[in-house]
C-alpha cells in the first residue's frame, strides 16, 4: 500500500507564499540581531489596536475601526518587508 503522502495535493503557490512570510516574519521577531525599533514598533501597533483610547473612538462601529486597521495594515507591511531575508 503507498504512503499517504503520495496522494497528498501540492499547497497552491500562494498558500507557500504566505507561509513562507509567516516564516520569514516568526524568524525575524525571534532574532536577538534584529532591528529593536521594528519589534518595538510592531508591539506598539498591536497596543494601539488593543487599547481603547484611540484618534478615532471604536463606538462608531464602521469609522471607529479605520484608524485600527490603517496602524495594522502598516505595521504588517513593515513586518513582512523587515523579515525578507529571514524567508
């Protein structure tokens, strides 16, 4: 009987590609040499989406969350910019 294995689909190439900055992002926040401000920047970004003073207040279910999503979306950017080379 083969081994399971050999049935097993191929991951599409977006599904490597993702994984590969899931990777390459996990790598960079757990190298001691890499850029303190970045990890630092991200931390911030998380606390800002977290907190609940922010520029715009969340109580506007719809324009209260803009201001969070524009701080992740840079941040994540940043992130997976940052962690290229760690892919």
């Amino acid at each position: 009987m083969p081994a399971m294995d050999a049935y097993a689909p191929e991951p599409a190439p977006i599904v490597r590609r993702k994984a590969g900055h899931l990777v390459g992002a996990w790598r960079f926040l757990r190298d001691p040499k890499a850029s303190l401000l970045g990890k630092v920047l991200l931390a911030l970004a998380v606390v800002y989406v977290i907190s609940p003073i922010d520029f715009l207040p969340d109580v506007a279910p719809v324009i209260g969350w803009i201001d969070d999503v524009i701080v992740m979306v840079i941040a994540g950017t940043y992130l997976f910019r940052s962690a290229q080379r760690y892919r």
